[in-house]
C-alpha cells in the first residue's frame, strides 16, 4: 500500500468511514427519482425569472424608468418602505425583546398572533386593517373624531399596511438572535447597577445589531414588494398611494413593456438581499 493509501486508510478510520468526495462527483449519487423531480422544481423557480430578463426592453428601458408614472411610483415605495421599516424597528424590537427575554402566560400564543401576518392572506390584512383603523372602524372612528386623522387610502396608509405585513420578519430575526446571545451579560451589567433598559442600550443592542440589519433588511425589502394589503388599505392613486407593485398591475394592463421595466427593479432589489444576506445565511448555518 503506498503512502497516499495508508492515509486515507487512515483518515477513513478516525472519520468513522470513506470520506465524502466534494465538487460535482456528489451528483452520482442522487437518485434519478429524486434529480429529476428536483431539477424540475429548480427549472419551474428559475424559468419565469429568466423570462422576464429575456422579454426586457433593455434599450427602451432608461426612457421607461425615468417617465413620470414609474418615477412617482419608485419614489413613493422607496419612501413609504423606508418608513415602514422605521416603524416595524420602532415597535418591533421591543416586542422582539418581549418574546424573548420575558417570562409571562401565553407567550407562545402572542408569538403565534405576531408570525400570523407572514400567513395572512394580505387582502385579509388590507380588509382587517379597514376593520380596525378605517373611518367606522373599531380604532380609525375615535381618530377621526379626536385627532381628524384618517388612515385608509393616504400615503401614511401606505405605510401602515407595509409596516403590518413586514414587521413580524424584522420581529422573528431580532428574536432569534435575542435567544442566540447570552443573557448573563445583561445580568452582569444589572448587578453592576444598571437598569434594566440600561443594560439592554448598552450590552444587548451592540451584541444583536447585526439581526437587527438582517431583520429591517427583510423588512424593507416586504414593504416594498407589499400589494394585497396596500391596495385594499390605501387603494391605488398615483402619486399618493400607488406604490411599484401597484404600478405593476396597472401597468400590465395598458403598457406591458413599463411592467416589465418596473418587474425588473423590483427583481433587482430581491437579488440585492439575498445577496446582501448571504453571508449571514452562511453563518447560522
């Protein structure tokens, strides 16, 4: 036996068994009843996008991006995203934080109530958000007579119906990497003598800012793809509520080819975090 044999020999005898051979020698075996369904599935995922790419006016598309309709529209997602993002991290870390680190009867059925919206159909949540802050709702009525605000089919309904379908994906990662971090350096700052709120600015904010990121990352990218609620909750009126995905449908209907160019960004921002989350995906697991 050579020298090359008697160490695999050997390595195959402290790993417990031929090691495995990397790169696309581990394709041979797979079975056929499973490779062939699966490329499949990888060819119905891929094929639609690489439909779009290949239908893309790419030499009319600077004209179509830069017209008035697409421009207004891409302005307004990006702007009421933003917002909803700010809002899911203003209310959405604290809850985060609840779930995780607090000890109170029916936890896990508020955790259930908070993923809910991931489940949701969005027109649902469109029509409960109408039920509850709409001008007769059970909220929307007392803010109207009080305040005069009036949430439904405003820009700031926009937001809110991003914020309610994006919030549990910035709420589920903050509480993830809550629970991945050690509690005792909360306890050791408390029994220095800091609060409690203290010790979660100082100690537990820096230690879970990154899936703080990933989390508002999420969520900006759900907001801005948001339709079903924010059609049925803020309606689609350029300039004030149509956001992309609304300019999508309607577009679709009279000018295909700004669909598509509008499809594409929206595409492009997908990409972009995944590609951004990658590193993190790589790390947890």
């Amino acid at each position: 036996m050579t020298d090359v044999d008697k160490s695999g020999a050997a390595a195959d005898t402290l790993t417990g068994g031929p090691r495995r051979r990397r790169g696309p020698a581990r394709l041979r075996g797979v079975p056929l009843p499973l490779l062939v369904p699966g490329l499949v599935g990888l060819a119905f995922l891929v094929l639609p996008l690489i439909a779009l790419l290949v239908r893309a006016p790419w030499r009319s598309l600077p004209d179509l991006l830069t017209s008035t309709e697409v421009w207004q529209a891409l302005q307004l997602s990006l702007v009421c995203a933003t917002a909803a993002t700010v809002v899911s991290l203003v209310l959405g870390v604290p809850l985060a934080w609840l779930l995780a680190r607090a000890d109170f009867p029916g936890r896990g059925f508020l955790r259930a109530l908070v993923t809910l919206p991931l489940v949701l159909p969005p027109v649902v949540g469109g029509v409960a958000l109408l039920m509850a802050l709409g001008r007769n709702g059970v909220v929307g009525k007392w803010l109207d007579a009080w305040f005069g605000v009036t949430l439904p089919f405003t820009t700031a309904g926009v937001v809110v119906a991003e914020a309610f379908v994006a919030m549990p994906f910035l709420v589920i990662s903050v509480e993830g990497t809550l629970r991945a971090a050690d509690p005792r350096y909360e306890e050791a700052a408390t029994t220095l003598g800091a609060s409690r709120f203290t010790a979660f600015r100082r100690v537990t904010l820096p230690l879970i800012a990154p899936g703080i990121a990933a989390g508002a990352v999420l969520a900006w990218a759900r907001a801005l793809g948001e339709f079903g609620a924010t059609i049925t909750f803020a309606g689609n009126f350029p300039g004030r509520t149509q956001t992309m995905p609304l300019a999508v449908y309607l577009a679709l209907q009279s000018d295909p080819e700004a669909a598509i160019a509008l499809s594409l960004v929206l595409l492009a921002v997908s990409i972009a975090v995944l590609a951004g989350l990658r590193d993190r995906w790589m790390t947890a697991s």
